[in-house]
C-alpha cells in the first residue's frame, strides 16, 4: 500500500513541474530575449557614461553605438516580432490535459512491467560511496580549474591551459565562463576547432538556442572547414528556430552525407529531418541528392583545387599550428582558384569571402565581394557581406564609404524591410536634412521592432532628435 501512495505523490509531483512552464504566460525564450535587451541596456548606458566621463570622445561613442544597433537590428531579425518560445493558450492546455492523462498511465504501466516492488533498497554503504565519488570528482573538476586560473594569471597567452579550463567548465556545466575560455584560445590560435567550441558553449549557455554571434562563428568556420559537423548541425538548428525549415534541412543534409553511417548523430538526425520534412511538406530526397552531388563536386575537383576529404580534416587535427595554418591557406587558394574557372557558384563566393574575413584579409574580401557581384549582383548575402568589408563594425560614422550607402540603397531596392538598410538610409537622408525621409525610414523600422526591443528605444530617441 506504501508503494502506491508514494507512486501517487512522485505522480502528483511530476504533472505539476511539467504543468508549470505549460501555464506560464512567457517561456524560456522570452527569458533569453530579456536578458539580451537588458545586455544592450546596459552597454548603451557604459557607452553614455563613459562620454559623459571623457574616455570615450564623440566620434567613438557614435561608433560603439552604431555597433550595438547592429547587434540589435541582426538579433531582432532573427527573433521576429514574436519569439520562437510563444505558444498559444490552447496548445497549452492541449499539452497539459495530454500530460495529466498519460504521464501518470504510463508511469504505472511501465512500472507494473518493468519494475520490482518487493526488491530491496540499495544499501546504505553503496549509496554512500556513489555520492562521495561524486562528491571527488567534482572537488577534483574545482580544483583543476582554480589551478589552471592561476596559471592563466601568470601568463594568458598559455592556449593549452585554455583549452582545458574551457573543457573543465563544460564539464562542470558553467557554459558561459567555458565559452569564454574557449573564444581566449581561439583567439591565441584561429584554428577552427576552437572557434567551435567556442560557439557551441554560446548554444549551451542559451539552453539550445543560436544566438547570432554563434551562428556567425559556426558561418566562419564553415567558410574554412567545409565539411565541419559541428557547424552544419548548429547551422542547420539556427535556421530551423529562425522558421528556415529548407535551409535547417539543406543544412542537415550535407552533414548526412559527410557522416559515416555508424555516427552516433545519424540515427537522431535523420528521425529530426524526417519530422521536419513532414511537418512542413518538404520532400528530403531531392535535398539530400543535391548534397550529395554538392559534396561530390567538391571531392570531384581538379588537383589544382580539391576539396578537403575526411583523411584531411583528421590529418589536420595532428598539424602543428604553422601546418595547420598552411593546409586552411591552401584550401582557400584552392576555392579561390577554383571561382575563377567556375565563377557562376554564388555559395563558393559566399565561402572564400568569409575565409577571407576570418583571416583578416580585408583587402582580399572586398576584392572578392566585388568580383562576386559582377556575377551575383543581386545576391543579399553577398551584399550584405559587402556593406561589411565596406563600413566594419567600430567604424566611426563620420568615415561611412558612399559605396556602403550605395550597397544600402540596393539592398532595400531588393528588400523594403531590410533592417539595415532602414536604419542607414535613414541616417543618410538625417544628416542631408531630409528629416521627412529620416522620420519615414526609422517609422518603418520602428514598428519592424518588438515593443520592448532597445533597437527600438533607439529610434524613438533618433526620431524624437529629429527637427519638426
């Protein structure tokens, strides 16, 4: 009889914790977009404290303000005006009743086929050597990282330690602090496995969410390790919460074909793209032979132009630094080379210039963009890359190239509501005193923004500036 009222109350007790985030007005997403507002809040009150101080100048606080609307206008368009966690009352209610039904059934069920009422409890003593291992073990992973703390201290450019503190910190589940150990080493050294940890604990820390600095980060690696699983799988997850199922599924089928048939991610992925496939009436098979005849054109180039192939990439991983910094260099000499035999491939333009980018090789990326679009002259990723390479971020506003202007009036021939473009076009028409267009512009990306969003705080305050 004990059994069963304690099987009603662990019951009890699992509907209401799976009842309670069912019931709440706001998810976890909406957490995530609070903190991030109150993140951006907070820098541009730094930046306004600082001026007000005199360690930053005029021209240096409009910069640093300029980079932290793009952060918002980027962040913004990624969210949309409604969060990816909302969900509709009714569904909730749907998923609580469908909870409250067959958690408690299939609790019973599989405990009357499974378990064993009458077996003994463990004893005491295993109990207590199982928790104190635990209990080491995490003394162990504490003491390890104040270790390597201290050593960091003494000397920061130490990769190695780095890389450890970023894996003891993983382990330890303090993802935030991992990511920033991770993005110190990558730093030390740009090798992309680095800068993959590095944006996968940025994932971890927003509890499975890709944010955009780590969307942008798994871009680059890609740029430079084409066939990274890492990136194609967190890609692919990005552009699913951003309402892209076609490019989640683009994504995850090139890593299907990359994988061997025995990964331990295949049985996962293909059950995730087959949901998703269904869910939105997409068809895989036409998906994954384009991946595979993608995959197989990079495996099929010349000698002068190869694309990297599994014994590569595991080769790499056993390069010393300057080695390995030689096979990247070659990989990118390659596709350069390859784009000029076979210019009409948008996504290899879209590759080499983001190589390019990663390597600070600025003058190379604009030379790249420009010869891309004479090619793709209305391609938004290229352009938009462009405007970039054109007016990098930090860049005070008084030195904003006519040819970044002119890449913004294109980008909103081809695209009214582009963010960017809206929010430049409209400083341009400002500061030539058309105040009627200035106050247009930002009106349109003003109401683009949620009621909460700073992007939005910003304009209000630019149009408010503005004369009557």
């Amino acid at each position: 009889m004990i059994i069963w009222i304690a099987i009603g109350l662990l019951t009890a007790a699992t509907i209401a914790a799976l009842a309670w985030p069912l019931l709440r007005e706001t998810g976890r997403a909406a957490d995530r977009r609070d903190y991030g507002l109150t993140v951006y809040r907070a820098q541009l009150k730094e930046i306004e404290r600082d001026l007000a101080s005199g360690v930053l100048n005029e021209d240096q606080a409009a910069a640093a303000r300029v980079e932290i609307q793009r952060r918002m206008l980027a962040e913004d368009r990624q969210q949309g005006a409604v969060g990816p966690g909302a969900v509709p009352p009714h569904y909730r209610a749907f998923a609580l009743a469908l909870a409250a039904g067959i958690v408690p059934l299939g609790s019973v069920l599989i405990y009357l086929t499974l378990g064993s009422p009458g077996a003994p409890d463990m004893p005491l003593a295993s109990r207590q050597a199982e928790i104190q291992a635990v209990a080491q073990s995490s003394a162990a992973l504490t003491g390890e990282v104040q270790a390597l703390r201290t050593r960091l201290e003494e000397n920061p450019a130490d990769r190695s330690s780095w890389l450890r503190l970023g894996n003891a910190l993983r382990q330890m589940e303090r993802f935030e602090e991992s990511a920033e150990a991770y993005r110190r080493a990558a730093h030390l050294e740009a090798d992309p496995e680095s800068f993959g940890l590095y944006a996968e604990m940025l994932v971890q820390a927003q509890q499975g969410i890709v944010p955009v600095e780590a969307r942008t980060v798994f871009e680059h690696v890609l740029a430079s390790s084409p066939g990274d699983p890492r990136s194609l799988y967190y890609l692919g997850l990005a552009a699913e919460q951003a309402g892209q199922p076609r490019a989640a599924l683009e994504n995850w089928a090139r890593l299907q074909v990359i994988s061997p048939p025995d990964a331990p991610w295949m049985n996962m992925l293909t059950a995730r793209m087959e949901s998703l496939a269904a869910e939105n009436g997409i068809a895989l098979a036409p998906l994954r032979e384009a991946a595979r005849h993608g995959m197989g054109q990079m495996a099929g180039q010349t000698q002068a132009a190869p694309g990297p192939s599994r014994a590569d990439v595991e080769a790499a991983q056993q390069m010393s630094p300057e080695e390995r910094a030689a096979f990247v260099q070659g990989m990118v000499e390659r596709l350069a080379e390859r784009l000029k035999d076979q210019p009409k491939d948008e996504d290899g333009w879209i590759r080499l210039t983001r190589a390019y980018g990663v390597q600070g090789e600025s003058e190379k990326a604009r030379a790249a963009y420009e010869e891309a679009l004479t090619h793709f002259p209305d391609s938004v990723p290229l352009l938009t890359g462009y405007a970039m390479a054109l007016f990098p971020p930090g860049t005070p506003e008084a030195e904003m190239p006519e040819e970044f202007m002119a890449v913004m009036r294109t980008l909103n021939a081809l695209d009214a509501t582009n963010p960017q473009a809206l929010f430049f076009l409209g400083n341009e028409a400002a500061r030539k005193g058309d105040n009627a267009t200035a106050r247009r512009l930002w009106t349109e990306l003003r109401e683009m923004a949620p009621a909460d969003s700073p992007l939005r705080e910003q304009i209000d305050r630019r149009i408010e500036a503005l004369p009557n």
